[in-house]
C-alpha cells in the first residue's frame, strides 16, 4: 500500500510480480487498491535474465521497496549493497514484519497479526467480548513505510546519497 500512496502522489511505480502474478489479483476488488495507479512486470528472480532486467530498472530508479524475510534479498541480488552499487542514490526500504533482527525476524504476517500480538484487539473490544480486527495494520504500516520512503528521498536531496530504511508492521 506504501508504493500505491506515493503512486497517488504522482511517483511511477514499477511493481514486480511472480510469472503467475500478483495473488492477491485473485481477491476480488480489496486487491484495487493495492494495484492502483501501478505498473506491472512479471519476473522470475530465480534466472539470472531477470535479475539482469531488474538490476537495469533499479539503476534507473529512485526508491526500491520489498518485504522479503532476512535472507532473501541476498539470495535474489536484490538486498542493499547489490542494489546500491548499481545506484548509489538509491533509497531502499526494507518493510518487514518485525524487523531484520530478533527472535521473530523470520516470522511472516499479514494485516491482522500485529493487531493480534498486541491485544489491541482485545484492548479495543472490552472485557468479556470478543477480540475485534479493526486497528488498521496495513494502513498504518503503509503511511509509515510511505513517510520513511519520503524522508530518505528529503535526506538524498540534501547529501545526493541514497540510503538503507527499515521499517515493521
């Protein structure tokens, strides 16, 4: 949702997508506003064309987003240092669900697991009811992900440098 915010602030946003396409296409209209005001490219990160196609749209491009888990990024050549060698100006974030470090690094989630992990959910429904899912994870975490991704854009205008961001849900 972050790179759909800035999409409606007039950035062009590439997204990457599996060969078999985004699943969340399969959901139905919920899946618009993940989609919205995006372009698509479908690429197989396992071959190493579509590293090399993805290498020349990232040097080309002033942020990159992803939420692997740790790991990941390296694997694909899509973590910092590969990316930042091909443009130093790049502005990276790193949207995980917990963090890069710790003991839940690896863990993955969705929309309502914070909301569960928090008890916000019990906290907001009141004792003796049942827990509610209505505290807004994805929406937080994508103003959030969206203002790191402006600050670090504000910070390279400043020192012309790129830099590695790092936020959680």
């Amino acid at each position: 949702m972050a790179s759909g915010l800035l999409a409606e602030l007039g950035a062009r946003v590439i997204k990457v997508e599996p060969i078999a396409g985004d699943p969340y296409r399969r959901t139905g209209l919920q899946a618009a506003k993940f989609l919205h005001g995006k372009e698509s490219i479908a690429l197989d990160l396992k071959r190493p064309e579509a590293v090399a196609i993805l290498h020349e749209l990232v040097a080309g491009a002033d942020v990159f987003i992803h939420s692997f888990r740790p790991g990941v990024p390296e694997r694909l050549q899509v973590d910092y240092p590969t990316l930042a060698a091909l443009n130093p100006r790049l502005v990276y974030l790193y949207a995980a669900s917990y963090g890069s470090a710790g003991p839940q690094a690896g863990r993955s989630a969705f929309h309502s697991t914070p909301n569960a992990l928090s008890g916000a959910g019990i906290m907001q429904a009141g004792r003796g009811n049942p827990p509610v899912d209505d505290s807004f994870p994805d929406p937080a975490s994508a103003i959030g992900a969206a203002t790191a991704i402006l600050l670090g854009l504000a910070a390279r205008a400043r020192t012309g440098r790129g830099q590695a961001l790092e936020t959680t849900m």
